[in-house]
C-alpha cells in the first residue's frame, strides 16, 4: 500500500500538491485509491512531459530531405504481379500453419455517432443492423475456416469501455468464435495537464487519465501479457486495424505475405489521396526510413507537388492498417518502456477545482498526450507500403452526419456488395442517377470478397429494386419491399 507521508513528499516535490488538496475528505477506500493511483505514476516523466509539451511545445519542423516512398499499388503488372501472387500463397500458408492473429482497437465510445456505448457496438450494416464487432468477428471466422484454423483476435479496449463490450460478446457468444481466442485488455493512460503543466482532478480523489493513443497499444501489448500469450500460440504476425472502419479486410493473405517474404517488421496500407490536402497522414522517405507526417505538418509545397505526369508526388495516404511483426513490438517494448514520440491535442476535460466543484468548460482547457502507432515505422529495419482500392476498404464511421458517417458508410457498404455481385455476374437494379436501387448486405461467413463470392453465388438469385438482398451465411436471399 502506498504511504501517505512518502505520496505527500513526492506530489509536492514534483509542484503537484494540488492533488492531495481534498485528501482528508475522502472515505478511506477512496483514500486509498488515490494514493495508489498517485503511486502509480512516473513522476519524472511527468515533469518532462509538462516542459517539453505543455509549457514549452515545439513547433513541428520539417526534416531534410523528404521523398516519396516505394508502394506496391494496387494493380500489380509484370514481374510484380507473380510477386503479389507468391505472396498471396505465402500469407495463406502463414494462417493455415497458424501464424497470424487479428488485433482491433477498440478503446472509443461512440459519442461523436451519438450512441452511448463501446464504438464497436455500434450497428453499421445495411440490412441485418450489425455491429461493427459482429462484422470483424465473422471476417476472421470465414478467414479461419478458410485456413482451417482458430485466429485469436486481440480486442483493445480502454478503462471507459472494457466492462461494456466483454459483456456485449458474452451476450451474442463472441459471434461464433471461441472464447478462448478472443483476447480482451485495456489499453494505457496518461494523466491530463491544465496549460500551466499541473495535472487534473476528475473528482475529489481521482486524477483525471486519458488514453495514451492508438500508438500505446504496443505497450499495452506488452504490459497485459498478450504478447506472451501470442509467443505461446506460435503467433509471428499481427494485423492490426481499427473499430471505426467496416470495410477494412481485417485478414489479408496478400498484405500478410508481402511483409512475410520481404522480411518487413511493420507494414502498412495506403490510400492515393483525394486531394493535397485531404486529412490523411502522408508516407514519405525520411532518412531513409519510411514516416508518416500528418496532413497538417506537411510542408505545403511537398503537399501539393506534382510528377510530370500531373499526379501527386506524395499520394500515399495512411489509414491505420499495418502487419506488424511480434518479435519487432518485442524489442521496441523489452524494457517495458515504448520510446514513441508524444502528439499535444488541446481537449476539453471535465475536472474539480480549488473549490472542490465539478466545472464542465465549453471550450479545450487541457493538454492531452498521445502516441500514434504509425510513429513506429521508422524504427522498423525494413517496411513494405500496399496501396489499396478506397472503394474496396476504406469507409470509416467516425461522425453522425456530414463526410465519414454512418450514413456515407452504409451508401459504401451496398454500393461495394453491388459491384461484388455484378462482378459475378448478376444484375443490380440501379436509378436514373446510377445509384444502387436496393439495399444490399454480404455476410463474410458467405464471402468475403469478390472472388469468394463468385466462387459461390446462385447465378438464378434476381434482385428487384426496392429490395433488401442479405445473403448470410448459407447465401440466403431475404427480401423486403
């Protein structure tokens, strides 16, 4: 248990006094929570945090020379397109003998989608009303089946939302997968700054902690065992993604050989933007290490060059899909430590002031830090980049209305099962305006993909306009006009 006296000495030591301010109010549990919490944290770095990023942030600067990196696009031709297909066989034979697990973070609340809940309870599809759980589970269920294996499934959560969607698998029996493979732990946090560098108070006996980013997930990696747990599996690779986006293929025999046979430690996909300025991070070559520079510290002139033949120099946009190798999140976390670079976001935090009231400010008030998964890149000694198509897999759900919602996600959703279905052959009634005229939905436990779906539709199945097409796991169409 952690000494009063020696806590006392340390906060005020350390210009956090305030901390204690309400001590003597608090019930002894909640003394003793505080105290412990106060225990907890890294006193030193909190001092150097408060310097380097609250009292005293550095503007972002440009490195030297930066260049585009090499991407595999998504249209291989020549010697490269039997590279891909090498690659296809080789990340096959990689899930078949059991060397992949799938690793979604899902630490959000759905707040900004106006749901009071784990983000990834959030129903997303067309017909059926899915969560965007339930589609990854059964993505991962088809790939194992596929493979005729069990992939576990590493679920990140955060403190505000692990007990809610531990309970939301229990009650739809983790989607068909087997409890034992579905993996579930917290990620880390970091307490919240005022902008004069002292910490806040949530409550009276309680430091106000917010997640340390989707880049503290290697850490948390660590520090909840999984990692362990992933080295008893036999577990080599790690294909990671994120909850807000249900097109992404979470199982990736292409992009899992691809790393596999280039001897990569961390990959990612890339999108070619829309625009220069369009808010995605950009892969670049700095030093010869592949980075990404987020769309707001790009040095616009870069931003928006031109190659001779009028397309954009730096096109690759990140979208936060990677295969990363355990053995490479092994050594950058050895030493229980993950010496990523911190990101300052200003939010707004509820927190207690010297009066002891609650205040709710209307305005961003706090400093909050962050790490950023794609800041590991540079330290991996070889990287691969795969362009993907945006229509095929990038659609995320990150607002209510407006660009990125779930409305535009589900126009994404029917109007990628459509050209699935035309691909293979049927026909998909359409309006004046070309728009698909039926809401369509494709279970991954039917297909996953335009060619499994081709290897296994009714070429009879007609679709009228008006209907509500949902081909589940038997290929079953439903309707309702």
């Amino acid at each position: 248990m952690a000494d009063l006296q020696t806590i006392q000495k340390i906060v005020k030591q350390h210009g956090q006094q305030h901390l204690m301010q309400f001590y003597e109010e608090l019930a002894e549990p909640e003394q003793t929570a505080l105290l412990e919490q106060l225990a907890a944290i890294d006193w030193e770095r909190i001092d150097e945090y408060a310097q380097k990023y609250v009292l005293n942030p550095a503007a972002f600067e440009a490195p030297g020379e930066i260049t585009p990196p090499e991407i595999v696009p998504a249209q291989p031709t020549g010697d490269l397109a039997t590279q891909c297909a090498e690659a296809r066989k080789r990340g096959e034979a990689l899930l078949a003998n059991g060397k992949v697990a799938a690793f979604v973070v899902a630490g959000g609340q759905g707040t900004r989608l106006g749901f009071d809940g784990p983000k990834g309870c959030f129903e997303v599809t067309p017909v059926q009303r899915k969560s965007l759980f339930q589609g990854f589970a059964e993505q991962i269920l088809a790939a194992g089946r596929r493979a005729k294996t069990a992939i576990p499934w590493y679920v990140m959560t955060s403190l505000a939302n692990d007990v809610q969607t531990r309970a939301f698998f229990r009650r739809n029996n983790f989607f068909g997968l087997s409890p034992k493979d579905v993996i579930f732990f917290t990620q880390g946090v970091m307490p919240a700054f005022d902008f004069e560098g002292k910490l806040l108070l949530a409550s009276k006996g309680v430091v106000a902690m917010s997640p340390d980013g989707h880049g503290g997930s290697l850490l948390a990696l660590r520090k909840s065992g999984a990692l362990d747990d992933m080295a008893k599996r036999g577990i080599e690779l790690i294909s990671y993604f994120q909850v807000d986006n249900p097109l992404v293929h979470c199982i990736d025999p292409l992009f899992l050989g691809l790393h596999d046979l280039r001897g990569a430690e961390m990959s990612a996909k890339c999108l070619p933007k829309r625009d220069p300025m369009e808010k995605l991070g950009n892969f670049c070559v700095v030093d010869g290490k592949v980075t990404v520079i987020e769309y707001s510290d790009m040095p616009e002139e870069l931003a928006q060059a031109c190659t001779e033949d009028g397309r954009l120099k730096f096109s690759a946009g990140s979208i936060a899909i990677h295969v990363i190798g355990r053995s490479f999140v092994e050594r950058l976390t050895a030493n229980g430590q993950c010496e990523l670079p911190l990101h300052r976001a200003e939010k707004v935090v509820p927190f207690v002031d010297a009066s002891g009231a609650v205040v709710k400010p209307d305005k961003p008030n706090a400093v909050k830090l962050e790490m950023f998964v794609f800041d590991a890149m540079p330290l991996a000694s070889e990287t691969v980049i795969l362009e993907t198509d945006r229509r095929e897999e990038f659609s995320p759900v990150k607002n209510a209305s407006g660009a990125d919602s779930a409305n535009t996600c589900l126009h994404e959703q029917v109007r990628r099962a459509a050209s699935w279905l035309e691909e293979a052959g049927i026909a998909v009634p359409r309006d004046a305006d070309g728009q698909v005229a039926a809401a369509i939905e494709i279970s991954p436990l039917f297909a996953d993909s335009a060619e499994e779906l081709a290897k296994r539709i009714d070429r009879n199945l007609v679709i009228t306009s008006g209907q509500n097409v949902y081909l589940g796991s038997r290929g079953q169409a439903g309707g309702l006009r």
